[in-house]
C-alpha cells in the first residue's frame, strides 16, 4: 500500500457504511490495508463480495453485514452484532448516501422522508447506538459525509441537498455533545468523485469539461482520493480535530 501508514488503526474496529461500491468501497480497502477490523453495511451483496475480495487481497478480511441503513431497527441490529463480534466501534464512518436527482414539482411526504433517511436520519441513529460503547472504549472518530453540493446551490435534488446540509448541523451538536468523551466529529464534503455510479448515471464529456474547467485541478477525482483524509481524520494524528468541516473537491468551492 503506498501513502501514509497509521499504526494506531491496526485492530481497531471500524465502521463503514454504505461500503460495497464507491466511495465506501474504497474505504473499506484504504482501512483494510491499515490492519483495521472492518464492519461494512450495505444492500448489494455482489458488489459487497467483490469488496470483500479486493480489500482482503491487500490487508484484513472485512465482515460485510446486509442493512438498508434507512431501516432503524435494522441498522441498530447490525451495529450490535458488530460489536459482539469485533468490540466496541472506535471509528463510525456515515458514508451511505443516494444522490438520485429527482424534480422538486414530483417530490411527495412519502419520497422526501425517504431521501432524508439514507441521506440524513441514519447518521444520527448510527452515531446513537456506538456512541456510548465508543466512550467505554477511550473514545473514537466519528465521520460524517456531507457533499459539497449544498454549498454550490445545485438543484434537482432538493432532498439530498437539504440532506447533505443538515449533515453539518448534525456533525457540530454531536462534537459538542460528545467532545467530552473523548469522541472526535468531523464531516468531509467530497466534490464530484467519479465513481462507478456517477459515470454510469450522471457524467456527459460536457459535464466533465466544465467540472475540469471548474476545479483549480485539472483533473477528475477517484474514490481513493478521498481515502487519505479520512483515514487522517480517524487516526489519532487527528486528535485535536473536531466540529469542523473538511471540503476534497480539487479546487471547486
């Protein structure tokens, strides 16, 4: 593994949510390769396994537990069988999200509840059921993913934005709530990160010229950029740094 080497990751239990593809998938590698014990949440199972594979090739073997983290009591059900099997979690990364575009005039009661629980509401019922057992432990990192899509003023998609926004409201109350125990909150606002999902959906040669003409780097942004922050951010070389709100988006806000 090339990059920075954290020893103080090795056997920590970490986290991950939403971690079969993506961002996340590279996460869980990027952990894996720091000799972490890695718990990863997701609902794709092939692209979980596949996960799986690569990350073991390079580091641990990380334990995939199928949840759709919009479901609360299956989240917390997945959390509780982590921490019987590998401990207290000592680094929660709320990385789970759905960007799908979607028109303000079609959105009901019942599509915005649900883009705000994978986007939003899971965050807090995730950090709500390791928070006391991470404090037990001697305290942790916790890492909130936001985007900085909100801070761009894009629209259609009003219930990720407003999602994504309140990840940084969130991320600042529960520094304060549990700064105390020694638990450390911070969010990462990643730019335009082409993953898999992103250039299948969304990315068009227009759409990557402008991003390029855009960002003071000209270059577009993979998942594994986004890895090195995030392991900083959960390591103790990161201990004095919470309630604050770190943007990876080569140059673009």
């Amino acid at each position: 593994m090339s990059g920075a080497r954290y020893p103080a990751l090795a056997g920590r239990h970490v986290v991950v949510t939403g971690g079969a593809d993506g961002i996340g998938a590279a996460l869980v590698e990027a952990f894996c390769a720091q000799q972490a014990l890695v718990t990863f949440l997701d609902i794709d199972d092939a692209r979980a396994a596949a996960t799986v594979e690569r990350a073991a090739a390079g580091g641990t073997v990380p334990h995939f537990v199928h949840c759709d983290v919009a479901d609360v009591p299956a989240l917390r059900s997945a959390l509780a069988e982590a921490e019987a099997r590998d401990g207290a979690v000592r680094v929660l990364v709320n990385n789970a999200a759905n960007d799908a575009r979607h028109d303000w005039r079609e959105v009901t009661p019942e599509s915005w509840d649900a883009g705000l629980a994978v986007n939003l509401r899971h965050q807090f019922f995730a950090i709500q059921a390791v928070a006391d057992g991470m404090a037990m432990a001697g305290g942790g990192s916790i890492i909130n993913f936001s985007s900085i899509s909100w801070k761009l003023g894009m629209g259609g998609m009003p219930a990720y934005t407003t999602s994504k926004s309140g990840v940084i409201g969130l991320t600042r109350s529960f520094a304060r709530d549990l700064g105390p125990a020694n638990i450390r909150v911070n969010a990462v606002l990643p730019g335009w990160i082409m993953t898999r999902r992103q250039r299948e959906l969304y990315l068009t040669p227009e759409g990557e010229e402008k991003l390029l003409a855009d960002q003071c780097l000209k270059r577009v942004l993979m998942p594994a950029d986004v890895a090195p922050l995030v392991l900083f951010l959960a390591d103790d070389a990161s201990a004095a740094c919470t309630a604050q709100s770190y943007v990876i988006d080569g140059g673009w806000i």
